[in-house]
C-alpha cells in the first residue's frame, strides 16, 4: 500500500513540477504512469523509490505487514533507471554481484543465478561482458537483476523506450510474468504500446497534477485527484 | 627586409660565440673539495689572484675522488686535494704533473658532549675508532670515497677494525651533511677542522679528540697532463699553481682566520712538517 | 666514447650478474616506495570519494588545494619533515629520522596528492546511477564504495602506477630525511645522486637503467590501462 500526500517537488528555485494533494495504491497492481517528456515521471518515480528526498509532503508504504515507513526499504522496492547501469562485469557477474550482497554462497548462489539466467533468457550471454548486450537485452538484465531480490514493487523508468518491436515484446512478457509472482510495477512511458495496453491503472501526469484513471474497464475513466483507486 | 634582419641577427650571434670564447681562454677550472670550498679559503684567496692576473677562475666543489676523475677526463685544469694516496696514483698513472704541495690542516674526531661511549681527550685517533666499534657507537662516515673519507679508512686500517658494527652508517654525502646527520643522531665522526669551525654554532656536538699526528691533512695542487688533451687551459693553472706557492699565496694562507681560528698552514717547499698540524686552532 | 661504452658495459655486467650492493639498493627503493603506496591509498581512496560524491562548502577549495599539493617540490616536502623530525623539532622524540619510517612518511605525503588528485576524477567519472544500482542491489554502504571501486579500477591503477613513478624516481626528500645511508637508506636516486661523486658511475648507469626501464613498464602500463578505461567509458 502505499499513500502519498501533499506531495510536490522542483528543481533549484524553480516552480514545483507538480504537486500530487493525494493519492492511494493498493500496491498490487501494474500501473502505467503516462507523461510527455519533461513532466516530471522520473521525477516522481525516484521521489517513491527514496532515491530523493520530496521538496515537500510525505510518501508512506505499507509493504506487507509492516507498519507504515518513509524510506522503503530496498531490495523490498526497487527503482531501475531508464539507462540501467550495469556494472562492468559479465552478465553473470552482475547476478554474482547481488548474490554477494544477499550473502548467498556456493551452490545456491550458482543455481538462483542460472535459472534467473534462464527466466530471463540470458542464459546464452552469461560469460558476454554485461555492456555489449544490445539495449532490449541490457533491460532484461536489469530486470533480472532485480528479480533476483524478489521485490514487492518495481518502479521502472521507460523500460520499452528506444527499443525495437521484437524487444518491447519480449520485456512485455517478462513483466507480465514477474507481475505473476506478485510484484506490483509502476512503469512509465510517454507512448502507448503493447506494454501499457496490458497496465491495470494509469496514472496521467499533466498541467502540474496527477490524473489517475483505471484501464480494466476498457477505456481509461480520469477521476479527479485523491479518489481511491 | 626580412633577409637584412635575419643577417644582423646572425652577426650578432656570431660575436656573441667570438665573445665567449674569447673569455674562454681566460678561463680556469679547478677542481676541488668540497671541505676546502666550504672553508671559504678559495673565496678569500682566488679574487687576490684574479685581480693581478687575466683569468677568471671556475671552482668546481666535489668530492676527492670526484675531483680526480674530472682531472683524468680533462674536465677541469687542475685540482687542490688532500688525499696523498690517491694523488700519487693519479700523477704515477700519468693524469697529472707538477704536483706541488700548498698548505695543511687538520681532522678532528667530533661527538656528543657527553661522550657516552668515553674518547673525549685523548690524542691517539686509532685508540678512540677502535673503542667506538668495540661499543657499537652511532659512527657517520662520509662514506663517499672523499679525502676526509679516505682518512677515516686509513684510521679504520691502523686500528684493525672493519667498520661493519651495526650503528656505523655510510652516508655517501659531503661533510656539511654528515655534520648534520651526526649531530641528529648524537653519533661521532671524523671531520675536517675547516668545515668543523664553519657549522658548529649549528650543531650539538664537541671536539673530542684532536692533535693525533694522524690526523695531519696535506694539500696538494696538481695540474692536468696537457699532453692527454687539447682545450686545457694549463698555462693559466700554471699560474694559478705557481701563485699559490709563491710567497705572496703562501702568506696569504697563513694570515686566513676562520671565525678567529687559524685554520691553514702553507707548507710549499718545506719537507712535511706533522707536528704543525697538532693543536692547530 | 670508448669510456662510456666501458661503463654501460660494467653496469650491465652489474644489473645481470646481481650484483648484491645494487639489488640491495633497489630493494630499498622498492620496500619504501611500495609501503608509502600501500599506507596512502586507503585514506586517499576515501578522501577522493569524498571529494567526488559529497557536495560539502568548500569542496573546490580543497580540490585545489590538493592540486596545489601535487606541485611542491620534493625538497621542500623533505625540508619540512626534517625540520618536525629533527631532535630539535616537535616530533624529534620520535626519532624517525634517517630511517626508512621517515622516508615512507615523506613518500607518503608526496604520493597523496597525485593519488587524490587522480582517484578523484576517475571516481567521478563514475555514473551516479553505479551507486544508486548497488545500493538498491542490496549491498552496504562499505560493499557499494567497494563496487564503485572495482568500477573505476583502471583509473584506480592508473593513479597507484603515476603516483608510485612520482615517489620511487625523486630524490629530494629521500637524501634529507633518509640521509643516503648504505645497506639502510640508500635508494636508487640517492645513489645516484651521491656516490657518483666518487667518480665510478657504473652503479650510477646500472641503477638508471632499472629506473628508466620501470619508467618504461609503468608508462606502458598506464597506456594499457588508460585504453581500457576509454573502452568502458565507450561501451
């Protein structure tokens, strides 16, 4: 769950971007937050990931069965940039890396590497240096990635820009099956697609607000601000 | 107009190298210790020569074996040096003619005023190096392969002791430096009465012993064979060396105080005198 | 000409034949130049992250302090430490004074700079994102600094291979606070520096040899390392 209010946040002495008065998530859904360029998405993604701190207002998540809690905890909530940064390894070094942080060793580490390997169809690149992959290849890493923690929620930034057809599809896929294991996504992209086709929720960011609407009825029903969704 | 600018420049620079080689000629370069250069004895004596004769002299401060090496390559002129072994091998070998002895002085063993391992006062040089190694004393030679290190060596030899205690430290510098070090680390050394008198207002350390026959330090002045090379400037070193040991230089020498002290005995012609450089200051 | 050709030959005949008062002298080099290295490059790592990840007042000025720093001369750096380590110096009880301590402590201090220096700009040439990523990832703050580390480990290098040329080839501090003492203090420089004043340059050729060719491999070390940081800046 998470709950958001009186939120608003600019740059230097700028006016703010927007400003969200409230807004509620169940946090099990795959939402699609729509925007032109410049409106402020990755803005507000980064702000709910508490990879920065909002100008003003408060952002609380509920994961579980936890008590409501300001900065979300990572691994639980994962925020992946538009340009994932891979580190400069192989690709199954990058899953070595997480595994080493998650303190998994030995026989363990190797086989949840290899069967996210597999899941995310990266087992033919494992030994290629993580930076030679092709773009729709670099963002199934990334999310392999994070899949490896078993996130609550992902927050990605414009997983499907500037890829070609073949790759919108296979990362398509490969968010519908992780949102099948349970993983709330909120994905932003400022075109429609296959992709944000199969979303839940929008979340229409214009003229400094927020719109949210709700998809599964066919046609996306703008409600005014601080409705439930 | 570029051409006419260019020609003058190249006049001009064609005077300039007919101007310095003309000065080149009058030119001498002496090659010599750096203990007598630190002693300001040179400072003192070349300007009287320079002043009576048409040549201006170079001095080139280096090490004993240094100063002999630039003589044997024909680097310089002629050298001053205090290292009798040495210098005689270098005249035998055919580097070096008219050797003339100029003058003396002395070396004095100098320590810690509170003398822990016990030389102070003695006169027997040989005696205080051989209790310095017997007690494992902090020992700073030059270490150099200098006149004064060349000394010390001798000393070493006479007292039938390899320096190789494990407080004795070569150092490969010149004296003003070992000075220094000695005095930093509350060791002893041998050092020239020269330098000695010029640092001690800067360093914690006494004379402990002195006036040891064998101490005894004779200079010499040795010009550089002109039959080995060509450019020597050896008719102005003649002069130079022949001024040094005339009665004017000699005189000279003898009326040179440092900080008050008597530091240089001239000794030209004389059969070497040892007991002169006992008690010297 | 013959003359020299005699030398070159005698200080090859010195490097090859291992010579042992020459391979002492280049052990010392070595044993000093790489502990100052060893000792500077942890607090300079942290110092450089600081510098390139924390946005504090002043954080300019102390960049260009640390510029400034690069360019003191070796003597004065030598000078300073003689006069505090000096018997009648602030640190003289301690006395370091023509040991190899002193001459690590002065290596160290010459290195510091140019380590700095250095392992600033390739850390901030690191994206943002590399931290933001690990940290998400899971990894602690010591595990993400160690990331951002092993992401900039050609520049890393590169910096440890500059600064270790810088302190191993200068002469100027090692003489003063070292003092040239044989089977001690006497580094590659300082016997040059001072026992060709005995006149017998074969050790002095031979040891400039071993400098000149260390200059060499750091030098095509660093070519190696700086062609693969561009590779990743590219990739």
């Amino acid at each position: 769950m998470l709950e958001v209010s009186r939120l608003s946040h600019g740059f230097g002495r700028r006016p703010p971007l927007w400003e969200i008065p409230h807004l509620r998530w169940d946090g099990r859904s795959l939402v699609h937050l729509r925007g032109d360029n410049g409106s402020g998405k990755t803005t507000l993604l980064r702000l709910l990931a508490g990879l920065d701190t909002p100008r003003r207002g408060t952002i609380r998540w509920t994961l579980d069965d936890g008590a409501p809690a300001a900065p979300p905890r990572f691994g639980d909530l994962l925020y992946l940039h538009q340009q994932p940064y891979l580190f400069d390894t192989s690709v199954a070094g990058n899953l070595r890396h997480v595994a080493r942080w998650q303190g998994w060793r030995g026989d363990d580490a190797r086989s949840r590497i290899a069967s996210m390997l597999a899941r995310c169809g990266l087992a033919d690149h494992a030994r290629q240096h993580a930076r030679s992959l092709s773009g729709g290849e670099r963002m199934r890493l990334a999310l392999a990635r994070a899949w490896l923690l078993s996130p609550r929620v992902l927050l990605l930034d414009e997983p499907t820009a500037s890829l070609d057809r073949q790759a919108i599809d296979d990362i398509t896929a490969l968010i519908l099956s992780l949102r099948e294991t349970g993983c709330a996504i909120v994905l932003s992209a400022h075109q429609q697609s296959v992709l944000t086709e199969r979303c839940d929720a929008e979340w229409h960011l214009e003229r400094g607000g927020l719109q949210v609407g709700d998809m599964q009825a066919g046609i996306a029903e703008p409600r005014p601000l601080g409705a439930d969704s | 107009m570029l051409k006419r600018r260019l020609s003058l420049l190249a006049i001009a620079a064609v005077t300039a190298m007919l101007a310095t080689g003309a000065q080149a000629a009058e030119i001498i370069r002496l090659a010599t210790t750096t203990s007598t250069y630190n002693s300001g004895l040179l400072d003192y004596l070349l300007p009287k020569f320079e002043q009576d004769h048409p040549y201006q002299i170079q001095v080139i401060p280096v090490g004993t074996g240094k100063a002999l090496r630039l003589g044997r390559d024909g680097d310089v002129d002629l050298v001053l040096t205090h290292a009798p072994a040495a210098e005689k091998a270098f005249v035998d070998a055919g580097y070096g003619v008219e050797p003339h002895g100029v003058m003396y002085n002395d070396f004095v063993i100098v320590g810690p005023s509170d003398d822990p391992a016990g030389i102070k006062g003695g006169d027997d040089a040989v005696k205080a190096l051989a209790t310095l190694a017997d007690k494992n004393a902090t020992f700073v030679s030059r270490g150099d392969d200098s006149g004064t290190n060349k000394k010390e060596n001798h000393l070493w030899k006479a007292a039938g002791v390899t320096p190789d205690f494990s407080n004795y430290k070569a150092a490969g510098q010149g004296m003003g430096a070992v000075l220094k070090m000695t005095s930093e680390l509350q060791g002893y050394t041998l050092t020239d009465r020269g330098t000695w008198l010029a640092m001690k207002d800067n360093l914690d350390l006494s004379i402990l012993v002195e006036g040891d026959t064998k101490l005894f330090n004779p200079y010499q002045v040795i010009l550089v064979n002109p039959e080995r090379y060509k450019n020597l400037n050896t008719e102005g070193a003649r002069a130079l060396a022949q001024w040094l040991i005339s009665d004017e230089g000699q005189t000279l020498i003898d009326a040179f105080r440092l900080k008050g002290k008597v530091l240089f005995h001239a000794s030209a012609g004389e059969a070497v005198d040892p007991s002169k450089a006992v008690g010297a200051n | 000409m013959h003359e020299l050709m005699a030398t070159m030959g005698k200080a090859l005949h010195l490097l090859v034949s291992f010579d042992p008062a020459l391979w002492e002298i280049i052990g010392v080099s070595f044993r000093v130049s790489l502990t100052a290295i060893l000792v500077a490059l942890p607090p300079a790592l942290l110092v450089a992250l600081v510098l390139a990840r924390v946005a504090f007042p002043g954080r300019w000025l102390a960049i260009s302090l640390v510029n400034t720093f690069m360019a003191v001369p070796t003597v004065v750096v030598g000078l300073v430490l003689f006069m505090l380590l000096s018997r009648s110096g602030p640190l003289g009880e301690w006395q370091l004074l023509f040991t190899q301590r002193a001459m690590v402590i002065g290596q160290i201090i010459l290195a510091s700079p140019i380590l700095i220096a250095m392992l600033h700009s390739s850390l901030q040439s690191i994206d943002q994102r590399a931290w933001e990523t690990a940290r998400q990832l899971g990894a602690g703050r010591l595990q993400a600094f160690a990331m951002l580390i092993h992401e900039a480990r050609f520049g890393v290098i590169a910096a440890v291979l500059a600064a270790f040329g810088r302190i191993i080839a200068e002469v100027g501090s090692a003489v003063m606070i070292g003092g040239n003492i044989e089977h001690f203090t006497r580094t590659i420089t300082t016997a040059i520096a001072l026992e060709t004043l005995k006149g017998e340059f074969a050790q002095g050729i031979a040891l400039g040899m071993v400098l000149l060719l260390l200059a060499l491999l750091l030098n095509v070390l660093l070519g190696v390392m700086r062609g693969r940081g561009q590779q990743m800046v590219s990739a």
